[in-house]
C-alpha cells in the first residue's frame, strides 16, 4: 500500500518516517517521448519505492531547471530555483 502524504490525515504520519519527493524537468526529448517524461519516470520509480519500504509519498513536483534547450521545453534559470 502506497501513503500519498497529500491523502493522509496528521495522526496517520509516524514521526521520522522516510519521505520520498519525486520530481522532474518539463523538457523535449524527442518527437515520441512527453515533455514530462522525466517526472513520469521518477513518479513511477518512486511509487515502487514508498511501497516497498513503507515510506509516505510526496507528490510530484516538475521542476524545468538546466533543461535540454527546445521550443518546447520550460527552463528557469538556476539562479531563480536558488
């Protein structure tokens, strides 16, 4: 069973529980692949993760910072992220 932090009520948190903040650029990899392909898989590879240890799921934050340069790609400088 997967505990999505944003599902849970406060007395479900068991204090220092590990948590797992999945996230990923918003960025163009090819014409066959989705502009948040990097977030998908590090959804997906952190799902697997929390269930299997136990750990409270954070959602997804998509984060395009140091992005591949494309039309489609978002990008925010390093400074701003900082």
């Amino acid at each position: 069973m997967i505990r999505r932090y944003a599902e849970l009520f406060p007395a479900d948190l068991v204090p220092g529980s590990l948590a797992i903040y999945p996230w990923g650029a918003l960025e163009w990899h090819s014409y066959h692949l989705p502009l948040g392909l990097d977030g998908i898989v590090a959804e997906d590879f952190s799902e697997r993760l929390a269930e299997r240890t136990g750990s409270v799921l954070l959602p997804t934050k998509w984060l395009p910072f140091t992005t591949l340069p494309h039309r489609c790609s978002l990008m925010f400088s390093t400074n701003l992220v900082r």
